[in-house]
C-alpha cells in the first residue's frame, strides 16, 4: 500500500494547480479562429486510375475486357463472378464497362459493370479471386411543382423542355411532356389545340437519382386552362393496380378510343368526302386520316379489341384491321410491317403496339393512314364524340373527393401565371433503395 504520509501532498498540489488554471486568463486574447495560421494545401497523390469502355455492337464482355488488357485465367474468373449476378452473354451494346487499377503496378483492382441506370455489378480483387455484389444507386422520392403560361410561337412542349428555369435534366422534361399528353391524349390535341394563354399546373410524384434524372415518376394532379375551359387531372387507384385519371366529377379522362394511333402527330390528310388523290391524279373520298411520321414510327391501336385483318390489301399495302365493341372498327394502312404476334383473331389492349409506319401501297412517302367506323359508316376521328371509359363508381366517390381535395391542394401552393417550379417538398422527400 502507498505511503499516506507521500500522497497526500502531492494531492494537495494538484488541487493548487488546478485552481491556479480555471482563474488564470492570458493577458492577450487568443487569436480569433478569422486570424489563426492555416496550413498549406496539400496535394493527396491518387492511388487507382479509372477508363471506361462501352460495349459495342456485335461486341461480347470479354472483348471489352480484352481491350483493357484483362485476358487469360483472370478474365475467366472475373466472368465467373460475374456471372453468380448477372449472365454476360445478356449483357447489350451502350453497357458502361469501368476498370479501376492501381497506379502502383498497373494491376486492374475493381470492375464496375454498370447493367442500367439504377444497377452495378461490382467486382473486386482479392488475393484468393474475384469477389462481386451489386451496387443500387439510392434514390430520394420527390415531389415536383411545375406551372407556366403558352406564349406566343409556342407549344406546351417548347414551353416545358426550353425552360432553363424549370429545374430538371432536359430528358426529364421530355418525359413530363410525353406523360402529360398520354393523360390528355382523350380530351386534348396539344399539336393543334393548345394556343397563346393557355396555362398549365401540376404536381407529380419522383424517385430521384443522384444525378438529378428519375427512375419513375407519376403526375398526381394536372391542371389545363385550354381557351378558357379548365381540363382537371386527378390520378386515383384505389385498388393498387395503376388506376387511371378523372376529372373533378369522377369521370374518366379515357374515351373508348384514343385521339391518334400515333404519338406527337402531324395530320397530312384530314377526312374529306371529295379530296384530290395525290398518286391516282382524281378526286375521290378520302374516308380517313393521315398522319405523317417517320418511317418505323410505332402504330398503336386506338382501343380494346380483336384483330380482324393483318395483311396486305391494294392500295392501303400492308393493313391492320380491328373489330371494336358497339360496332366500331379502326383500319391501319401502309403499314411498313406489323408489330410480333398480330395476326385475325388476336385480343389487343387500347395503346398496344400493332405495326410501324412505312409507305406501302399507293403512298408517296412514309404516313400513316387511320380510317374508324361504326356499323361500317365511315366517321372523322378528329371531331366524332367517343364514347367515354366508365366514371368512379359511386360507393367510390368518397374516397375519390377525399383525394382530390388534398390534390387541388396541392396544385394551390402553384401560382398562375407564375415562376415555374421544380422543388423538392421538403416533407415528402425520402430515401428509398433502388431496384435491380
């Protein structure tokens, strides 16, 4: 046991010392942290260099790897790691390829093989082989507030995709305007109704990549102001399987039929009972409508029905013909060739792909030519009332009016006319995974 007689006053000096520090202040104040000495920058040397490399047409992974130099026994185990993911032999042209070596030696460290926007495969370089796992790039789900006016000489795409001020990636503004119009595509024609005035608002649901661009997105509330009528947009599933969009009555924006069969028209041909016929050199009817496209431009059919006829007949060349219900029947000429599986008796769903654009049979250059009948009458698809898909059925419309007042809440928060917004809601923002 220690000496009391030794600790005690050592004891006592420590008491001393530390009153002595807690009521001594230096005469000088310390430097204020603006004035204190800073450290030189250093310069950190890198220890791993980084190449990418796409895989090209025709091209396997293994000549990818080749090209870096990766061959023999350790290309054959780094594709056997692989392979516990991913089969190399699905692996398609545009497939990002990145090989990480140390700068050291030169030996590879890791291969990031990057499957799509939201999957890497990840291999590493251990002493007993090649280790992988995948890696998902984290998402955030986004809420987006977006709103404009039409001026004049332009459209609502123009008005969406060249605005600076709306904060989104340029494809990600492609892919708001190709949504909205899928939502409008029954009530609205934004090639040729949409004029000067005209205001938009809408708030739409994200799940946000790193990079700023999206991996799925859903508009939860649109608003159109089209001539001074207001078009509303409530998107309601109620059941968990993709629901659709109503208007502030319960009633769907879907028609029996959709406006076009093809995407971001341009009528060449309208409906005309006497039109001169720019190969046959007379006048004659025209009982359809003509829409230019590009050569191999899908064709869609423009409601439920079942294949009739799928083949070739005169001067429609290549035709797909489709039996409605209610009498109805839609006809698809010069075609450049049809979509895999349509043939007579097959079911096809509204907006399924049936053939692609070309100029077969009496046509001068690629179009497509729509014709739509009831009870074999020839009627003008452009100006015709459809009939309407089914509204919200009524032991539903509680629940509906119960969404859509929280919706048009939303839209509220937007001003119109106003700044165009793109802004993450603060409240709604969360980290999801991503998926493989």
């Amino acid at each position: 046991m220690a000496n009391p007689q030794r600790v005690l006053p050592l004891f006592l000096l420590g008491i001393v010392a530390w009153g002595l520090v807690s009521f001594w202040e230096p005469s000088e104040p310390a430097a204020p942290p603006a004035d204190a000495p800073l450290l030189d920058a250093f310069y950190a040397v890198p220890v791993e260099s980084a190449e990418t490399h796409l895989l090209r047409r025709g091209e396997t992974l293994s000549g990818v790897l080749s090209r870096a130099s990766i061959t023999g026994g350790e290309l054959a185990n780094l594709l056997l790691a692989l392979r516990e993911h991913k089969s190399p032999r699905e692996l398609r042209e545009g497939i990002e390829v990145t090989v990480r070596r140390w700068l050291r030696d030169g030996a590879p460290r890791a291969i990031e093989v990057r499957l799509n926007a939201d999957s890497t495969v990840r291999l590493v370089s251990r002493p007993d082989g090649w280790s992988s796992d995948v890696v998902v790039t984290p998402t955030t789900v986004d809420t987006v507030y977006a709103s404009g006016r039409i001026e004049e000489g332009q459209s609502l795409y123009t008005s969406i995709v060249r605005d600076e001020r709306l904060d989104l990636p340029p494809a990600e503004r492609y892919a708001l305007v190709a949504e909205l119009a899928e939502i409008y595509a029954y009530k609205l024609d934004f090639a040729h109704d949409i004029q000067p005035g005209d205001t938009y608002r809408l708030v739409y649901e994200r799940e946000a990549r790193p990079d700023g661009s999206a991996r799925r997105r859903r508009i939860l509330v649109a608003e159109m102001v089209n001539n001074g009528v207001l078009f509303s947009a409530i998107h309601f599933d109620p059941r968990g399987e993709g629901g659709g969009y109503y208007d502030r009555e319960g009633r769907s924006l879907r028609t029996a039929f959709r406006r076009y069969p093809v995407e971001y028209v341009r009528v060449t041909s309208s409906f005309a009972w006497n039109r001169y016929h720019p190969v046959l050199g007379v006048y004659r009817a025209h009982l359809g409508t003509d829409f230019g496209a590009p050569h191999g431009t899908r064709v869609m059919s423009t409601g439920d029905g079942t294949v009739a006829f799928a083949g070739r007949k005169g001067g429609y060349g290549n035709v797909v013909e489709i039996r409605h219900p209610g009498g109805y029947t839609t006809l698809y000429a010069h075609l450049s060739r049809f979509a895999a599986g349509i043939r007579p008796g097959k079911t096809v769903q509204q907006g399924e792909v049936i053939g692609y654009v070309g100029a077969t049979g009496l046509a001068t250059g690629p179009h497509l030519h729509y014709e739509l009948r009831k009870g074999g009458q020839p009627l003008d698809a452009r100006k015709v009332k459809l009939p309407g898909a089914p509204p919200i059925p009524d032991h539903l419309m509680g629940e509906f009016r119960s969404l859509m007042g929280e919706r048009i809440a939303l839209l509220d928060r937007i001003p119109v006319p106003g700044p165009r917004l793109a802004e993450a809601d603060p409240a709604g923002s969360t980290p999801v995974g991503g998926e493989s």
